[in-house]
C-alpha cells in the first residue's frame, strides 16, 4: 500500500468531477442549439443532452485480485463514457422560427436548465469535498514528515 493513494484517489476524483462539469457547460451552452448534428438524412438536429458515466477504477477481477494481496492496486474513479440522453426534443410552437416544421413547431434540445444548475452544483460540490480530502491527505503527510526531524 503506498503512502499516495488517498492523493492518487482525490486526483481521480477531481479529473472526473472536471469532465463532469465542462460536458454540463456544454449543456447549458447548448440548450437553444437547434442546428447542432446533421442526421443520416442529410437534416439538422437539435442538440442532444450529454451525460457522464462514473466508474470505480478498480472494479475489475486484477484489481481486486491486488487489493487482496495488498499489492499495489489503483483506487479511485475514472469516467467510462459519455453518453447522450434519449429523451425526445421539446417541441416548441414558433410558426416564425426558420427551423419550423409545416406546423409551425421547432424542435428544441432535450436540455432542462434546472436540471443541469443542480447537476452543476452537486459536481462542484464532490470537486470542493474532494480538494478538502486531499488536503487533509497532505496535512497528513507532512505532520509524518515532521515527526522525523
């Protein structure tokens, strides 16, 4: 067991909660794009919404294989994809829009503002959680460090 692997987890964490914010960003910027992909039909789709999936870094048989051992095994999170919601576009009654369908309805992106402002705050909320943990991993090791002289 290395002395860094609380560090090592923390770090994990934050480069997670990282990527986790700038794909809300994304959403939020995002959530009047109209034109954002062109389909296999050759038309504009509106933005998707975008969601990230978390993992435990160690969850595979090698890795608790090592845990098990005490050998030097990786702890943490990483993100295993990002994925787009499939919930369906809102459709929105705007004859004037130039993306308009014949009945004057646009499709508008599947992004909930509301949603997103809570999905932001509870990632910043894990990343500030995180940054006090490897603080304290810190503080740790450099009261071991003093115990020395």
């Amino acid at each position: 067991m290395s002395i860094f692997n609380s560090i090592n987890t923390s770090a994990s964490a934050l480069t997670a909660q990282r990527l986790r914010m700038d794909v809300v960003s994304s959403n939020i910027a995002n959530a009047q794009s109209t034109r954002a992909v062109l389909n296999e039909n050759g038309e504009y789709e509106p933005y998707r919404r975008k969601m990230v999936v978390m993992e435990a870094e160690g969850s595979r048989f090698k890795s608790l294989l090592q845990n098990a051992t005490n050998t030097s095994g990786s702890s943490g999170v990483k993100v295993s994809a990002i994925i787009e919601d499939g919930e369906p576009f809102k459709l929105v009654y705007n004859p004037e829009h130039p993306d308009a369908n014949e009945a004057g309805y646009v499709e508008m992106p599947n992004v909930d503002p509301l949603q997103e402002m809570v999905d932001m705050m509870s990632s910043t909320r894990s990343y500030e959680a995180n940054i006090t943990a490897l603080n304290a991993s810190k503080s740790m090791l450099m009261k071991a460090l003093e115990i020395g002289k």
